[in-house]
C-alpha cells in the first residue's frame, strides 16, 4: 500500500472512535519493508489537490516510525497553485516520491487506542476485525 | 455472531472467496453511468470504492486517488494482481477503517445487496455517506428484482430475498490450484526401483525377500491409486460444484427509499444493466 494510503487509515474497532489515538495507526519501523515504484508518473496538479486534503501531522507521525525525520514541520504551501514555481515542484517532486512512490510491501501496524495489531502482506492490509471486535 | 451476520459469512463471503479468480474473469466492463461518475470528479479529489471487488473501477480515472476495499481477500488478491498500483485493502464494509467526513466521493457498485436484512443494508449506506464529506456524493448500484428479460427472469411478484447460484467450473485456469497440482504429482510419480535391490541379502533368503518386496510395492501402488482417484473425484466434484449467494432484489423506487433512510438526499437515480441506482449526497 501506499504510503499516501496511511492517511486514510484508521483502526476498525468502531469503540475507538471515541479515542483521538486510533489515527493514525502506529507503524512497526523494524517490521515494515519499503518499496518503491519509479514507474508510478508526476503529476504536480494531482498532488497538490491530494495535499489540501492531508492530514499533515499524520504524514509526520509515519514517516517518523518509518524513520524518515527529515519532512518539513507545516504543510507546504503553494503561492499560487496554478503557477508551479521551481521551488514548489522540487517539494513537490519529493513528496511525489514519499506519497505515492513509496509503499509498504510488508508490515505491522497498531491501534495506539486498543492496541489491535494488523498486517500487511504483499502490499495488502487487512483491516478485518477478529468476530470478537466486530 | 447474529444470524443475519452468519447468513453472510455462508452465503456471501464465504462464496466470493471460493468462487474469487472464477467470478474476477467475468468482471472487466465498467458500467457506462459508474464511469462518468467518476469521469466527473475533479483533479487530486479522493474517493472510496466499497465492495470493489477485483477493482475494476480503481482505475477508470487516473486522476483521482480512490482506495477500494472489499471484505473477500481472494477479490482483493486478484485486483492487485491486476494492476498493483490499485490502492486496495481487505476490510468490512460495515466497519470502513477510515475517519468520517473525508472522502469527496464514493461508489459501491452491486455491494449493498449481499447484506441481509433492511436495517443492515441502510446502516451500510448511512456507513458509506459517513465517510463522505458533507456535500459530497455516493454512487449505488443493487440489483432489481425487475429484469424479466435478463438471463435469471427476476420479475415483480417474486420474493425479493433469493439465492443465486454460481457454478463453479474447473476451467483450464483453475489447474494450479493446489489439489490438481498434487493429482498430477501423483499421475507422474516415478518408481525408481523397478527391481529388487539384493545387494547385502543372503541367497537363502532372496526369494522371501522379493516376495515380501513385491507386495509391498503392490500395496504402494494401490494407496497411490486411490489417493489418484480421490483427487479426480475431487476435481470432478469441483466442476460441477453451484455456489449460492444472497441477493436482496430491490424493486422500483425501494433504493432511493433506503438512501434517504440513510441521511442521504437524492440527486440522481435509473436503471441500467439489471440495477438501480441512486446518486445520494451528504447534508
Ligand atoms: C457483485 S460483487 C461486485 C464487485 C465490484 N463492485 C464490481 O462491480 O465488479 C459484490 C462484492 O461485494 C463484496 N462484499 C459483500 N459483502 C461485503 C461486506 N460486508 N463488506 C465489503 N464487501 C462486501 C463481495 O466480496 C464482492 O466483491
Ligand atoms: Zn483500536
């Protein structure tokens, strides 16, 4: 999945809701593997829409499990959206790479609420919920 | 588990993970009216497919980022088998792992009609618009009970609550399923010792020993044998194996009555290949 997908990933468990600590869900650093896939084109207009849509601290919250410390604290933003500067498609560029580039092929992550571990496997996560959490 | 939840492990999950690769080779045609749904939304916006099967719609407009989920692992194994760029997931669509009021659009194509009881179908939708933001719109498609001229003849007058079957072949493409691997395994086994090896045997003793070698090589025969043929028996069984689904058959106007049930309004709804539809926004 990709990391983009983090994003819109919270934990199943419906009592959860309830708590501010089921989004997102915590990644397993050691247990994760990455991939990236180059073939996947820019698209900076894409983007940029994708971003206005982002939870931007989450984004820093898995890029930090996943050991990437180095995102810049605040959303960028654009100047003018309809007029890329260089400045703004090297961001942009970057984050094209992290987002949508860049994907968890194999791992963990938990519920930092009730603690629920899911997996994910071949690029897949499972969020079904055992019958006793359903 | 509830009854109602039971009857959909039986008759809908179970199923769709059996009949997976099977019933993913039928469907590759979007539909003429979910594709300009899509077609509509504008760039960077984002989405859910719910139920989205092999994710025959993820791709149809590259300009969205739409994340499918779908409740069968085997569907959603053949969808990224696919196209592994499809953003798929493994989940129940009553318990959607996504927070509300954040997608700009979402599509459940021919999904809403495996849950069994009214009160679960309207919670299904009402889950689905939770996840939308407010303004935003859900594209429905069940199948109706009005299609006379259709292959199954549903039609007015009917119980709207039916099993329908789904025979399962075992097509050429299925042969690398594990079971005809291990038949064919066994078919080609090779005796590698054809003769007695006497090397070490007392000639007094060889005749007892070839005979006693013969019969065991007999017996190893017959076990293979039957092994051989319990698996043919079991691939024959396979082909002409029926599944059989639950589909709730909506009637004319009962749609739109579940997504107003739901909290949705209705903007748009038809017919179109065996299904109604209904557009139904978030207020
Ligand atoms: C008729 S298929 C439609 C698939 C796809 N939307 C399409 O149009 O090709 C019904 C799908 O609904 C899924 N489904 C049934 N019950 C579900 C549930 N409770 N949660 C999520 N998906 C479900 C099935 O696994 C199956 O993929
Ligand atoms: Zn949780």
């Amino acid at each position: 999945m990709k990391f983009l997908t983090t994003n819109f990933l919270k934990c199943s468990v419906q009592a959860c809701d309830t708590s501010n600590d089921n989004f997102p869900l915590s990644y397993d650093g050691s247990k994760c593997q990455l991939e990236q896939d180059e073939s996947i084109e820019f698209n900076p207009e894409f983007l940029v829409n994708i971003l206005d849509r982002v939870e931007w601290s989450a984004i820093l919250q898995v890029a930090a499990d996943l050991g990437n410390t180095s995102l810049p604290p605040n959303k960028p933003i654009f100047e003018d959206k309809n007029s890329l500067n260089e400045d703004d498609m090297a961001i942009l560029r970057d984050l094209h790479i992290l987002l949508i580039q860049t994907s968890i092929v194999e791992g963990e992550m938990k519920c930092k609420n009730c603690g629920h571990t899911y997996y994910i496997k071949n690029s897949i996560p499972n969020l079904l919920l055992p019958p006793h959490l359903a | 588990m509830s009854d109602a939840q039971l009857k959909e492990q039986e008759y809908v999950h179970d199923v769709y993970n059996e009949i997976a690769s099977h019933f993913s080779e039928t469907r590759y045609k979007p539909w003429p009216i979910v594709t300009d749904f899509l077609m509509g939304q504008t760039m960077g916006s984002i989405g859910i497919d719910v139920g989205c099967g092999n994710g025959k719609y993820l791709a149809v407009n590259p300009n969205v980022f739409v994340i499918g989920s779908d409740r069968s692992e085997g569907l959603i194994g053949c969808a990224h088998g696919i196209n592994s760029h499809y953003n798929v997931m493994v989940a129940d669509g009553l318990h959607l792992p996504h927070k509300d009021n954040t997608f700009d659009f979402a599509i459940s194509i021919a999904v809403v009609h495996h849950w069994t009881t009214r009160e679960r179908r309207i919670a299904a939708i009402r889950h689905i618009l939770s996840k939308v933001k407010k303004g935003g719109r859900a594209l429905i498609y069940c199948w109706a009970l009005e299609q006379k001229d259709s292959r199954r003849g549903y039609h007015i007058g009917m119980d709207q609550d039916v099993m329908v079957p789904w025979v399962l072949h075992a097509t050429p493409s299925n042969s690398n399923n594990s079971s005809s691997n291990s038949s064919s395994s066994a078919k080609g086994k090779k005796h590698d010792h054809e003769k007695p090896d006497l090397t070490g045997i007392e000639p007094k003793d060889r005749a007892a020993f070839v005979t006693k070698w013969k019969q065991e090589r007999e017996e190893q025969r017959a076990r293979e044998k039957a092994e051989q043929d319990d698996l043919e028996k079991k691939n024959d069984d396979k082909e002409s194996t029926t599944k059989y689904r639950f589909y709730h058959l909506y009637k004319e106007g009962e749609l739109e009555e579940d997504c107003l049930q739901a909290g949705g309004s209705i903007v748009n709804h038809g017919y179109e290949k065996d299904n109604w539809y209904v557009i139904t926004e978030k207020q």
